[in-house]
C-alpha cells in the first residue's frame, strides 16, 4: 500500500479555501488501499480533522516540549489531542528559511515519537552537493539521518513510527528540471536510505517517500518503482482534481 502525504504549506490563502478544497477532496470515499494524509497550515487543522472522514490530518511540523513559554510554538501534545497523525519534521524549507537545525530536528523527532504520533522525517541534498555527485549526495543524507535519529531508543522507534521523506532541494517546487521526471535518482536515493537504516540504526526497512514536484503526470514514474513507498506531494495537492489522480495512481499501483 502506498502512502500520498499533502503538504500545503503557507497555502490556501483564507480558510474559506482550504474549506472549499478539502470539500472537493473529501467527496471520494475513504479508500483502503492507500493512506492519504493532510497536511494543512497549523489554524486549520480543526476545520479539516472535522470535515474529512476520507482522509487523515498531518501537520508540517512542531515544537519539542509539551506546553510552556513559548511563544508561536505548538507541541506534539496537542496536535495529537487535535487529531493529527502525522507529522512532517525536518523539510528543508524550515531548515532554509528558518534556521532550522539538525540539533532542533532532533529534538523534535524525539518529543514526536514520545507523544505516539508517526514522524515524517524530511532529508535530501541542496543542488551544489548533487553537483558533486551520488557519493557526496548520500554522505549528505546519511549525515542528516544519523544526526536526526540519534539517541533515539531503538525500542522507541518502529516501522510504522518512523517514515522518511526524501526530498532533494533541488527538485522542490519546480516544473523545469528534467531530473524531476526521471525517478531514477530518487529510487536509487531511497534505496540507499533503507539500506542505512535498516543496517546501521534500527532493525527494520521503513517506509521511504519522495517528494519533490510530484504531480499528476509524473507520479506515475515514482510510484512504479517497489523501493517508493509513496508521495510528498507540495504544488500539486492544492489542486483537488489533480491530486485526486495522484491518489488513483497510488491505489493502482500500490497493490
Ligand atoms: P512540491 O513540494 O511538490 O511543490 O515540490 C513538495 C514538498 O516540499 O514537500
């Protein structure tokens, strides 16, 4: 079964949209044979957890501690008691835009798996290191992972705790890059990423999505191949129609 994760990030722009696109979703019944999960901007969590029986509520990130002086932040505790299931940790825009770092990744990823909600942990390479080639992408990557993973308790994390997003930056939000298209480097990334952790960290293969411009014409090409588990999708989840097909080409081949 595949898993197709929405990431709407700072979209739509009012709540009266993101209503409008989750009704136009939510139209199709709760399907068994993918898992389709949500993530929307923090203020309308409520709004979609309670109109969207087909689909599970993420959120795109969250907070280490549970509750406190904190201003802006919200904690693991309460997305859970909000509904959320997943939640996505690590996506290089925070770590772009927001001096995100992979000591505060850490710290997230753990106070995550303590509250039982599942972790989407984002890693990938910045254009300039895929430049140098796959051996520089991978140390890139498996350094990320060790540094987000670590001390973690190997009991404390499962297959179904732990899923991994492999999004190269330089594949993010863009239509242009040929690369995008040939799920090669992505397939071959996520193999890799299996590979260190079911070797070096923890004693199983988790679930490996891809993201990076995913859409409803070249979904297809990631979600053939058996070593991806799934779809990070950005841009392409805020147009219902489209992502409705990226869900129906899961469903097909995820079985
Ligand atoms: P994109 O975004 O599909 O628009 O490239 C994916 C992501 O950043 O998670």
């Amino acid at each position: 079964m595949k898993t197709i994760i929405a990431n709407w990030k700072m979209n739509p722009a009012t709540l009266k949209e993101a209503l409008k696109l989750t009704h136009e979703l939510s139209r199709k019944p709760r399907l068994s044979t993918v898992e389709v999960v949500v993530c929307p901007p923090f203020p309308y969590i409520e709004a979609i957890s309670g109109h969207w029986p087909s689909f599970k509520t993420g959120a795109q990130d969250v907070f280490w501690e549970t509750e406190g002086a904190y201003t802006g932040e919200v904690s693991p505790t309460m997305l859970k008691s909000m509904g959320v299931r997943r939640v996505l940790v690590g996506h290089s825009e925070r770590r772009m835009f927001l001096g995100e770092t992979d000591e505060m990744v850490n710290k997230k990823v753990r106070a995550t798996l303590r509250t039982g909600l599942r972790v989407v942990l984002c890693v990938g390479e910045p254009k300039h290191v895929r430049r140098e080639g796959i051996e520089a992408a991978r140390a890139y990557v498996r350094a990320q992972l060790h540094s987000a993973l670590k001390t973690l308790f190997p009991r404390s994390v499962t297959r179904r705790s732990l899923t991994i997003a492999y999004e190269p930056i330089w594949a993010l939000s863009t239509s242009k890059n040929p690369r995008v298209d040939t799920p090669d480097d992505a397939a071959e990334m996520i193999q890799f990423i299996k590979h260190i952790v079911s070797k070096t960290l923890y004693k199983f293969t988790p679930e490996v999505l891809y993201g990076g411009s995913v859409n409803a014409s070249n979904a297809a090409n990631f979600l053939e191949r058996p070593e991806i588990d799934g779809a990070l999708v950005g841009g392409a989840s805020l147009r219902a129609g489209e992502f409705q097909k990226i869900i129906d080409i899961a469903v097909r081949l995820g079985k």
